[in-house]
C-alpha cells in the first residue's frame, strides 16, 4: 500500500469542537485506510491506502465532512515523492535554516497558471517546484499583502517549511 500525506484546509481550534484528531484517525480506519497517523492539530494525516491520491482525497473528503464541516476544510493529498522534491529543491536554504516558520509550501491540487505571479511586487520572493509555490516572507506571512489564491485563482493549502519537511521526512520513513 502506498503511502499519503493529506494535507486539510483550515483545521484549527475552531474544528477541534467539532472534530478531534483522534476522531478524525478513528473515522479514516474505520474508511478503510491503514496506519492512519495524525501530525499536530492542524489537519496533517499520513496514511496508506492502495488508492491512487485523488481516491484517497475523495475518501478523506467524505471522511471530514461527516463531521460536519464545511467546504472550507478541503483535503489536498500528496506523496511522499512531491514533498521530497520540494525539500530537496530548498529555493530558499538561508531562510529554511534560520526562520522556517516564515517559509511557506503552498500545496495546490494541480499546478495552477503560474503567470500571474510575474506582475506581483510586493517583497515576497517565490518559487515553483510541481503544483507547490514555495513563498519566503520577508516580515512573516500575517503581515504578506500577496493574496495568492486570489492571484492565481486556484485553491491551495499552506504549511511552514518546518511543518512540511517534517511531514516530507516522516511519509519517507520506513
């Protein structure tokens, strides 16, 4: 079976109510998915099924929304080689070493147009690697005026380069 990393949407305290991790864990056994590990309390799943990722998103996506949740709480799923390959890219390795927290791995669900970018001049720096924009935040991501889904027109979940690489190195684990 393959291993997954699902990536969902806008967990935070808020859903914890109504969806806890170890709930969430159960109910994705209970799908049929195995090894079922959450990372955080913030929607990072690893996991293995035979499915290909876009059938282990629309499980998951079944999954989360019996909780109650909205659409909001969208489901990105990734291989363990896509994270890799951004890891191992490392366009910005000053900052990934010294400030990760203010490096984010935007996780799309194909590669949107990447063209729009070219007319943003904000001080953001990015980089393309697959379907990922890895964005570097020069005064930390809260004060970013760069409204990347708006830009690209296309929906996207965000982790920080520690959060991701750390996700990228655990999914790659025996």
């Amino acid at each position: 079976m393959a291993v997954h990393v699902v990536l969902i949407r806008a967990i935070g305290p808020v859903t914890h109510a109504k969806m806890r991790m170890a709930a969430l864990r159960a109910a994705l056994n209970a799908a049929g998915l195995a090894d079922v590990v959450t990372v955080g309390n913030t929607g990072n799943v690893i996991l293995r099924s035979p499915k290909r990722p876009a059938g282990v998103r629309a499980l998951v996506e079944a999954v989360v929304s019996g909780f109650g949740l909205g659409p909001a709480n969208e489901v990105f799923v990734r291989t363990p080689a896509e994270m890799a390959a951004v890891v191992a890219a490392d366009p910005f390795p000053a900052m990934a070493a010294s400030r990760p927290a203010d490096l984010g791995v935007c996780s799309f669900h194909a590669a949107p147009d990447w063209t729009p970018l070219g007319s943003y001049d904000g001080p953001e720096q990015t980089a393309v690697i697959g379907s990922h924009l890895v964005v570097a935040y020069p005064d930390g991501a809260t004060a970013s005026r760069l409204a990347i889904e708006k830009l690209l027109g296309a929906r996207m979940t965000m982790r920080n380069w520690r959060v991701f690489a750390g996700l990228a190195a655990r999914a790659a684990a025996p």
